[in-house]
C-alpha cells in the first residue's frame, strides 16, 4: 500500500544505458511506495534515450496507477535538449506526447 506522502527523487550526473536498470528499479520502488513523485533533474549532466525511454514508461505506469510523477528542465538543459531531440515536447516546452503533459519544459533552467 502507498504511503500518503509525496517523494523527491534526484538524479544527476550523465545517464546512459548503462544506468537504465537503477533508474528503473528507483522509479519502480518510488512509485510504489508513495502517492507522488517529483524528479530533480537540475544535476543531470547528459541522458540518452534508453533513460528517456525508461522515464516515459516509469510516466505510463504512473498515470495508469492513478499517481502523480512530475519532472521540470530548462529547455536548454541537458534533459531538456534531449526532450525536445526525442519529440516529447516542442522547442516551445509543449508537450507533444500525452505522457510529456506532467513534464515541465521552461525556458531558463531554475
């Protein structure tokens, strides 16, 4: 059963293949484990699609479970960049796929 709090979880650094399994495995366990989810992307250095990949799934499994998962990037942002790259959101910040519509895409990194 899902804890009643919301939780931050952070990531940094340059995420690659070969970080796809933990990220999985901390979206998982947050996911199941409390009512919301915010992701800190403010340290990520670089993100490749396989990590994008797994965040959109960790969205999909979310909006089915009826939980909030929010994240925000600076459009100039390593993730940021990558988003729009993928086509998740347009160079505006508008979400272009409807797990994306959580996903904030600012124009200035905070």
């Amino acid at each position: 059963m899902a804890n009643v709090d919301s939780v931050r979880l952070e990531f940094g650094g340059d995420l690659s293949l070969r970080d796809a399994d933990g990220l999985k495995s901390r979206l998982a366990a947050a996911l199941s484990n409390h009512k919301s989810l915010v992701i800190e992307t403010d340290r990520i250095g670089g993100i490749d699609t396989s990590c994008l990949q797994v965040l959109v799934a960790a969205q999909k499994s979310a909006n089915a479970a009826g939980t909030p998962m929010r994240l925000s990037a600076g459009v100039e942002s390593p993730l940021g960049r990558a988003m729009v790259a993928a086509g998740f959101h347009a160079p505006d910040g508008r979400p272009l796929i409807p797990e994306a519509e959580t996903w904030t895409l600012m124009s200035e990194a905070r």
